[in-house]
C-alpha cells in the first residue's frame, strides 16, 4: 500500500490544477510513492569524496575550442 494517501494527491492534483477523476487518484500515489522512492535512493549515494560542480557539464563551445 502506498504511502501517499488519495487525499494527499487529490489535494496535490488541486494545487496543480488537475481535474483527476476519484478513479485516477489510486493509480497516482502508486506512481508519486515510486517517484519519492527513487529520490529517496539517489539522495542515499556517497557523494563525500565527489566534488562539487556548478555545472552538470560544460558549455558547447567550451567542449570545442581545443580542436
């Protein structure tokens, strides 16, 4: 059973200005517990010795400018 109650995620769905059917609401906090499950996992990875980026990769140009 999920963690995510349907009144949580009919009131998430109002906040996003969703019209979910009541039908819809199950098979949300099926999906919402497995999104919050893999974050939860990421947020579990050893990053002590990984150091900080402000990017996630270079620009283009800076990738290029060697050749």
């Amino acid at each position: 059973m999920s963690r995510i109650s349907r009144e949580e995620v009919a009131n998430l769905a109002k906040l996003a200005r969703l019209d979910l059917a009541e039908s819809e609401l199950d098979e949300y906090a099926k999906q919402l517990e497995i999104i919050l499950e893999s974050v939860a996992k990421v947020g579990e990875v050893n990053t002590k010795d990984v150091a900080p980026m402000s990017h996630a990769t270079g620009s283009r140009s800076e990738e290029h400018t060697s050749e």
